[in-house]
C-alpha cells in the first residue's frame, strides 16, 4: 500500500464566498487510476500543489455527487493562497478521504442539531447536501454563529434551509443582535433526544456540549468534529494525537461519550 | 574478541554488506559507526547513545516527485547493511517499528536490505541501566524480537550462536559456522498476552492529565527534543515539498514533538504550545498511544533520554514518581 500517494482533481469552477474563503468545485481523475472520491460525510481530503505541500480539507459536498465534490478554503497560509486563486481546468493533488465521519445510521427521524462556528460550518453543509437529509422526516435546525455576516458562507443557500423541515439562525460577534452560537441554543426548543452534531473550534465546542447536556441531551447523542494539524492521514505522523487518540484515524468526528472517557479530546 | 566462529561470520558477512556496529571512542562513548574488522566493535554489551532507527527511516527520504506536470515514484538506492551487535532493547525497539511501518514500502525497503545481527553479553554488570521498568521480564526474549542471527556471550568469552530467519540460517551455514541453533520468532507480544505492567501503566498516563508533573516538569524541560533524536521509538514526521532542479520532490522528513509548530494549525492555534504539553505528549505516545495499537510499550527502557537530556529529566524516577501519585489518588 502506498500510503501518500495522490490522485488528481480538475478544478471546475472557484466561487468566493466571502472576503477570504472560497468554493472550489473539483472532479477526480487521476494520472493512475482515475478513481473517484468516496467518502462519508464528514470525512476529509488532504489536498496540496506540487511545491506547496498538503493541507486537510473537509469535503463539503454531497456523497452521492459521483466524481465532483467540493471543498471550501479560508486564505490563510501559502498553500491556501494558490489553491483560492486557481482556475477551471487547472490541476490540485488530493489523498484520501480519511477518518471516520458523522453517524448518519443514527439519524432516525429525531430532531438533528447542526450547530456551527466560524469555518467549522463548512463541513455541515455537506450533511444538508446529503439525500438522507434532504428527506429526512425529523425537523432539522441550524445553527451558524460567525464573526460578521460578511464572513457567512454559503450566503446563496439560507432560503433553502427555512422551510417546514428546517430552520436556519445565524448570529454574528460585530452585528446585531450580537452573540454566541450558544445564545441561540438557549433560546431554542429541541427534544430531549435529539442529536445534535458540532463543529468549530475546541471552546466553542465544550461550551455547547456542556449546554446541551444541561438542557437534557445525552452523551451519547452530542458529536463534533475536531480540527488538528494533519501531516500523514494514517495515524502514524504523531500531529493530530490527542491522548491514545489520533484524530485523522479515530476522528474527526467523536462524540460526547469519548469526551467523558478522554477529557482532553476538547 | 578472538572467537573463531564469531570472526569467520564477520568476514563473511564483510563481502556482502557494510556493517555497522558499537564503537567506544576515546572519551567512553559508544557510537555506532561502520566496521571493517570485527575486533573494532565493542562487546562491553552496554547500549550506544544513538539508536539504529537512521538505519530504517531516513532524516529525509523522497517518497515521490512531480515533474513534466506527473507525480512518479522515486527510485530507492539503499545499501545492504549489517547491524552488527545490536543489543536486546534495540532489537525491541525495530519488532516495533516492523509492526508500526508495516504497509510502508520506504521502510520496509531498508528494512528488507539490512541484516540484523543481535547480541547479548548476558546480565548486564549495572542492572540498573537495564532495568526493565515498564515490563515483566521475559524467559524466552529471542522468540520474541526479530534477528536473524544473534550472537550470546557467556562469561567465559565463549559465543553461542543463534538463527532467527532463513536467511540468517543460510548466512551462518555459507559463513562455515558447525553449531548454530534455531529461534522461531513468535511475535513481538508474548503467547499469555499483554504485558500487564504496560497495560497498568498505560491506565495511570491515562488518568494523569491533572497530575502536578506534567506542570513541574514542564518548568524543567527546555523542549530541546534530544531525547526523541536518540529515543528508538520516536519517529514523528512531516510531508514536505522540496525543489530540486526541475523537480518538486514529496519528502517525508523527520520531525518531533518539542518543535514549536508541531500541532500548529491555520489560524495559529498551538495545540502543543507549552514544554509541559510536549512533554505529557512525549509519554502519551509511548505509554499509551503505542501500547493502544499494538499491544506492546513504546518504551524499551534504553533510557538513552535520560543520558542525553540536558536539564537530567529521568524516565524511572518519573515513573515512579506517577505510579505513587495514582496509587495516592486510587486505592485500588
């Protein structure tokens, strides 16, 4: 097996969605075996340009878009910024997907919480592209708290998150009403067995696990995605361990109960 | 060292392979350095201040390049090598890194071109440097490392010689040795399972995040990574881009944990930030990571941590030091 080597991806288009972040559309094909990219939701991709090493990416995208998916990408750093600035037609590098992503066997008609923070929202939208979802029978509610509404993404999409099977609420720290992603949690109504599924940076995370068990959810219900530095994607770099844990092998997604059993997981 | 046999393998081994082996210089340090003559190597059985892992992984190995808008896969030249007398604790260290870098054809490339000749010179004179201070003593050690051939001194300077692979059994037979005995290798963990002082220990790293240590320690160490350079079973890496001419070539370099971006990601959050994180990571991957995956300790006890360390941080009294902090917070 040889574990780091990569397949190809034709970019097929690049939309900003806000100030620093945008939407690449990629479709595989590769200079060896022109597979395409299966995954579960939730999982990522490690993609890179010769020259500028590889990066973790969730895919954000539906997993039944055969050969094109989708990865959102905030500038930050030397790769980022030749990946944001790419064409259609022109070439990126991905390996994967690795991990384990969200329990999609678990959704059963019960409430879903999708609750958001900063870019951690992006891996979430490619749960609201899923089929399941998309029919799913239980009411789904949405939660994105962000820095302003300049930079929410996925702006073009919040009309088809209201409807009768979803609701979408944003908050922003700059604009009114200010506030947390766990301001709207307080004031929403959700059942008690609802499943509530998390991504943002680790204290965002604790705070809205520990709310959400104080407001009736179990452990065992609660999961969230963790970000680290991933080097490897196959557990053996060291980059991503927390504890006896690697999160590009064991995670990223985790739940509430391995919370309980490895307290430093968030 | 005059053994006829012993001389007659290295002769023979000589034709085939660069050998590489524990050398005292001048100053007392054991270094291991490439052998000409048998007699260059030291036989005192104490462990070298570096390790053999440079020997399986590379500071810097090319994985693959891009060129003419391709990615293909590097050639590996390697070396047949000879690890001459390797000691119990490194022959540990590489069951270890076999079992870790199995699917891994860079590794097992190196791995496939070195011979491992193991060497034993029987209870060590300090015990103390020896002390196996995570594990149960094992009866019947040979069956459980790998070797290919290995090489036990008795007390008299008399050598018994033994074959842990098809290879080794043939080397020894081309070499003229007569007397030679078999080792069937049985697997880097033992037949009962196990071990239960590395599972007992692995519950105690667990459970000791607000352990007053990791802060104490984390005041002491200057997060130099000496320890994890010399340690057999550190082999933290990164994938790098490296131009060279026309190429972009896909490096895996080695790395470690104390280096200050290790756990950084975008946005700058250090996940790793301080000595005392880096330090209570250091253990969790070889007390408790390791033994997760593969049933067995990332720790040999070589305590060439110790020896290298700068500010004197010592793995046993650590140990002992946890141990008695969690049998005072569980009694059980």
């Amino acid at each position: 097996m040889i574990k780091y080597h990569v397949q190809s991806a034709t970019v097929i288009k690049n939309e900003q969605l806000s100030t620093d972040t945008f939407l690449l559309t990629l479709r595989s094909g590769s200079w060896m075996f022109g597979q395409k990219l299966i995954f579960q939701p939730g999982q990522f991709v490690l993609l890179g340009l010769p020259g500028s090493n590889e990066a973790a990416f969730s895919i954000c995208s539906s997993s039944q878009a055969g050969k094109k998916w989708q990865v959102a990408i905030r500038r930050v750093g030397n790769l980022t910024d030749k990946l944001v600035q790419l064409r259609s037609g022109e070439k990126v590098y991905w390996r994967g997907p690795f991990g384990h992503g969200w329990p999609m066997d678990q959704l059963k008609g019960q409430n879903l919480l999708l609750i958001g923070g900063g870019c951690g929202f992006i891996p979430l939208r490619g749960i609201l592209q899923e089929t399941k979802i998309i029919h799913y029978p239980g009411q789904i509610k949405i939660f994105y708290g962000c820095r302003n509404k300049d930079n929410s993404l996925f702006k073009d999409e919040y009309p088809k998150w209201q409807n009768k099977q979803k609701s979408f609420h944003l908050i922003t720290e700059q604009e009114a009403p200010q506030g947390l992603v766990t301001d709207l949690l307080i004031k929403e109504h959700f059942q008690h067995d609802a499943l509530a599924w998390i991504v943002g940076p680790p204290i965002m995370i604790r705070e809205t696990v520990k709310l959400l068990v104080a407001r009736g959810l179990t452990f065992s219900n609660i999961f969230f995605s963790l970000e680290r530095r991933m080097c490897c994607g196959v557990g053996l770099c060291q980059h991503c361990a927390i504890n006896k844990v690697y999160v590009c092998q064991d995670g990223p997604v985790f739940s509430g109960l391995d919370w309980q059993t490895n307290p430093h997981l968030i | 060292m005059q053994n006829q046999e012993v001389l007659k393998l290295f002769k023979y081994l000589l034709k085939k392979y660069k050998i590489f082996g524990p050398v005292k210089e001048s100053d007392g340090v054991i270094n291991i350095k490439q052998l000409k003559v048998a007699t260059e190597a030291d036989y005192s059985g104490k462990i070298p201040i570096e390790s053999y892992k440079r020997f399986f992984l590379s500071e810097q190995e090319s994985l693959f390049y891009f060129r003419n808008g391709r990615w293909q896969l590097s050639s590996q030249l390697t070396d047949k090598v000879a690890l001459w007398c390797l000691n119990i604790l490194d022959l540990q260290a590489v069951g270890l890194t076999d079992l870790i870098f199995t699917d891994d054809i860079y590794y097992q490339k190196r791995r496939k071109n070195s011979l491992l000749i193991g060497y034993s010179v029987g209870a060590p004179a300090a015990e103390l440097d020896y002390e196996q201070f995570h594990m149960e003593k094992i009866d019947n050690i040979l069956e459980h490392i790998p070797f290919d051939i290995f090489l036990e001194k008795d007390n008299i300077d008399q050598f018994k010689i033994y074959t842990g692979s098809a290879l080794g059994q043939r080397i020894v037979r081309a070499a003229g040795i007569l007397f030679s005995e078999r080792i069937k290798f049985a697997g880097m963990v033992k037949e009962k399972g196990p071990d239960q002082i590395m599972l007992k220990n692995q519950k105690i790293i667990e459970q000791s995040l607000d352990d007053p240590i990791w802060l104490e320690l984390g005041k002491t160490c200057t997060a130099c990574g000496k320890c994890t350079a010399v340690c057999p079973t550190c082999f933290c890496f990164e994938l790098k881009d490296q131009s060279e001419n026309s190429k972009v070539i896909r490096t895996r370099c080695s790395s470690d944990c104390f280096q200050k971006d290790f756990a950084r990601v975008a946005g700058d959050h250090n996940f790793l930030a301080t000595s005392s994180e880096k330090i209570r990571f250091w253990y969790e991957h070889k007390f408790s990571r390791i033994p997760e995956r593969y049933q067995m300790p990332g720790c040999v006890s070589c305590l060439r941590c110790h020896q290298v360390c700068p500010v004197d941080i010592n793995i046993i009294q650590i140990w002992q030091r946890l141990k008695a902090n969690y049998q005072n917070n569980h009694h059980d």
